[in-house]
C-alpha cells in the first residue's frame, strides 16, 4: 500500500472536541458587546460581517445553545453565554413569545421559525442547568401560548397553517419541553403538530418526498419521528423515516445535503442546518429504530461535517477597516474560525456566489449594507454545525445499564472506555476499559466480519453478536 507523505496530508485523526473548542472560539470572537450576533458575511474588500434580522433571535439562540452543549466538552466558559442570554431575554414580551422588533430590517412579530430556535435553547438550558428557575417558566409561558394560538381539527392542530418551516419545526422542541418539565399536553401538542403534517397535508408525500427547503422538512420530520417514538406511534415513525429515506435518495453518502429539493435551476448546495436535521433523524434511527443508520452517521460526520467547519478564514479576503455599529470588519478572517459554511459544495466551502434581492430590506437606507453583495457565509450554520457535532459527539459512545456500546468508530472519552480511532490511516480502533462493564463495538458495514481481528488484554473474553 503507499504511504502517504504526512508533510503533504498531516495524519491527524478527526476529533469533535476540538471542532468543539473552534466553535467556541467563533462564539467568543463575533458575538458584540451588546450580545449581538452577524448573520451575514460579504465578500466585500475588505470583507465584513453585518448584523440582520436573524441576529434578533434565531442565531442567538443557537449561539446561546451551542454554549450549553459545548463547555461541559471542552470544560471551558465560553465568555459571551450572559450576554447572548440577556440579548434573548430582551426579546420576550408580556404573552410568553419573543418577538422582532419594529425596524427597517424587521417587523414586530413573533415569528414561529424564531419561537422555534429558541425553545430548542430553553429546553438545552433547562437540562444542562435544571436549577434555572427563570428558563423553565419562560419555557412554561411559551408553550402556553403556541398552544393558545394552535387550532385543534380532529387529530391534528397547527398554527395560522400546516407548515414545514414555519410550525413543523415546532414540533421536535415542543416535544422536549413537555418531556423535561412533564407536561403531558405539550407532548400531546407535539404529536398533533406531526399528524397534521403527515395526514393531513400534502407537503411530505406517502413516498417519503417533499419539495423546497430541506432544512425545513428534515426539522420536521426530526421531530414528528422523535414524537412516535415517545408515543409508539408506528405509522407516524415509518411515514418519518420514509422522508429520511428520501432526503437520502437525493444526498451523497458522505453527507452532502442539498440545500433545497427539486429546485429548478442547477444551483446545488450543502447548507450545514440541513445537515444538523439530517443527522438529528439519522441518529434517532440508528438508536431507536435500526442501527444500521450508525452507517450513515457516520460517513457523513466523518466526512462533509468535517470538512464544512471553517479552520482557516483567509478565502473570505484580507481583513481590514474600521468596526461600525452593526458591521464587523476588523479580523474577520480569524473571526470566522470554528463557524461552518453556508452553502459548501464537495469540494469547497462557498459552492456559488449569491446576493440578497431588493425586498430584503424596507428602506433604500439600508440597501447599501445588504445588497449588491456576494454572500460569503450565513452564520445560522456556525450554532447549527456545533450543534450537529455535539449530536455525534454525545451519541458515539452510549450507556444503558451495564451495556456499554461504542456505536462509532470515533475519538471519545468516558467514564467507562477510552475510544482512540486510528482512522482513516490505519484500520484500527482501540478501546480501553476504564471500568467493568459489558462493553460493545458496532462493526462498520464496509468492515466486513472476516477483517475484524481482536487484541484483548489478559484475561478479557470476546463474543460476536
């Protein structure tokens, strides 16, 4: 076999912990003093980071997620946690939701999309910090008013109107608030959300197929497959899984995502939120329903995941000019290190060159801050990308009784077994006790059982199952 020069390609094995440590790290460098976040990046000269609507609450949110996954990994405080909190906080009005504010940028509203991406950070909060008595009742008052403001037809409910984006993607946090503060009719809701979009829309297809933003409809179906398997909803959890399938069918095995299905013109690209969805089910399969999923876990982490974290930012130009309120221009190149890309091809992390529309913006005031612009990145995929990592991460190594299962060939550490991978350089993975326990190694499908040899220390005995 040829060797592979390392001066030209460095053997370092993949580690999450520290695509972990990097995201930190972009947390830290692009979230203002106000505990503001920058959505977009332009391939202006010199390139700069503009704050935008999705700066009020969506990316926060997620920024402020990704905090909680993140410091028990790296044992780290990311600095800016209070002030993306505190930004967040100010959002929230008298009924229970957050809304945007009035502005040439936005209109005052509580849109679901935001509702959702910031219940996802309520309830990760609400788990990693259970004493917090403030997150738990903003938790309480916002799911009090989505489902004041649902419709309840027969079995199913919605809000305004049966949505993939805008409500579908209720359904997965909404589920997990009702699971952490025991709230059986927020489950219940969760259900009822699902069933409207499977049984009573034509949005995802009896044959698993949908059209238009994938993102939107992986979320969904995340959620609506996380909800039959808390309930032991099986025509609900194949319908999910049948979507999956097809999300599959029009993916590459080693984690590409279109960004949008069907669409009609040639521009094809990976958004990295897209991919967070996709391993979300694919994680829920692989555990829940048929391991054979761990496969497509991880391909995809081991691959396009890893290749769309951003580790070195000099593509985006060199960096300079002043700092405005609202714009960030100093350092952005590092700045950018540790988010992940937009909209990545196979090959690279910017697949096309893309630029807002004219409605984007209210006012012509505004219109030379966001458009006539090539867009770099959207930093909705930096919380999105940490989130994915931290979904393998948590998943690669699992615990139930005495059964210990390594259910990814992945570098982890845990209390019970210490995983070093030394893929993809050489075929083997070591594995060492740290205590007793019924430990277990999922065989990759392209390890066939007749390439599997087993060293064990003295006195240790090996089964095949």
């Amino acid at each position: 076999m040829m060797e592979t020069d390392p001066n030209i390609i460095p053997q370092t094995t993949l580690s999450l912990e520290e695509m972990l440590k990097l995201g930190a790290r972009h947390i830290d460098q692009l979230v203002d003093a106000q505990g503001r976040t920058y959505f977009d990046v332009y391939l202006t000269q010199p390139p700069e980071a503009v704050t935008d609507w999705a700066d009020f609450i969506d990316l926060p949110a997620r920024y402020w997620e990704a905090v909680a996954l993140v410091e028990p990994v790296i044992a780290s405080p990311v600095v800016a946690k209070d002030r993306l909190r505190s930004w967040l906080f100010r959002r929230f009005e008298t009924d229970g939701l957050a809304y945007r504010p009035e502005s040439p940028i936005s209109a005052h509203a509580p849109e679901l999309f935001d509702q959702s991406r910031l219940l996802y950070a309520l309830d990760t909060w609400a788990m990693h910090v259970p004493g917090d008595v403030e997150v738990c009742q903003r938790i309480t008052k916002m799911m009090d008013e989505l489902l004041r403001r649902s419709t309840r037809e027969g079995d199913y409910t919605y809000i305004e109107q049966i949505g993939l984006y805008f409500g579908g993607t209720l359904i997965r946090p909404a589920l997990q608030a009702g699971l952490i503060l025991n709230r059986p009719e927020w489950i219940d809701f969760a259900g009822r959300m699902g069933r409207g979009l499977i049984d009573h829309s034509d949005l995802i297809k009896p044959d698993g197929s949908f059209k238009g933003h994938v993102h939107g409809a992986l979320s969904a179906l995340a959620g609506t497959l996380a909800y039959a398997i808390v309930a032991g909803d099986a025509h609900l959890l194949e319908r999910a899984r049948t979507g999956f399938d097809y999300a599959r069918s029009i993916s590459t095995r080693f984690g590409f995502i279109p960004e949008m299905a069907q669409r009609e013109d040639d521009l094809i690209a990976c958004e990295t939120c897209t991919l967070m969805d996709y391993l979300d089910v694919a994680l829920l399969l692989a555990r829940h329903v048929d391991p054979a999923y761990w496969d497509v876990v991880e391909l995809a982490a081991r691959n396009h995941l890893w290749e769309s974290q951003i580790r070195d930012g000099a593509w985006i130009g060199t960096a300079g000019g002043d700092d405005e309120d609202g714009i960030i221009r100093s350092r952005l190149s590092d700045r950018i290190v540790g988010a992940f890309a937009g909209w990545s091809a196979p090959h690279c992390l910017l697949a096309y060159h893309e630029q807002f529309g004219p409605g984007w913006v209210h006012t012509k005031e505004m219109r030379p801050l966001y458009l006539g612009k090539n867009r770099a990145m959207q930093n909705c995929c930096a919380g999105a990308g940490m989130r994915a990592v931290y979904q393998v991460w948590s998943n690669s190594v699992t615990r139930v009784g005495d059964q210990v299962s390594v259910n990814l060939s992945l570098d982890r550490a845990t209390p019970d077994v210490h995983v070093t991978s030394f893929l993809p350089f050489e075929g083997r993975v070591r594995m060492t006790v740290a205590r007793d326990c019924d430990l277990r190694w999922r065989r990759p499908a392209y390890c066939g059982p007749e390439d599997v040899r087993v060293q064990t220390s003295e006195g240790s005995s090996v089964r095949f199952i």
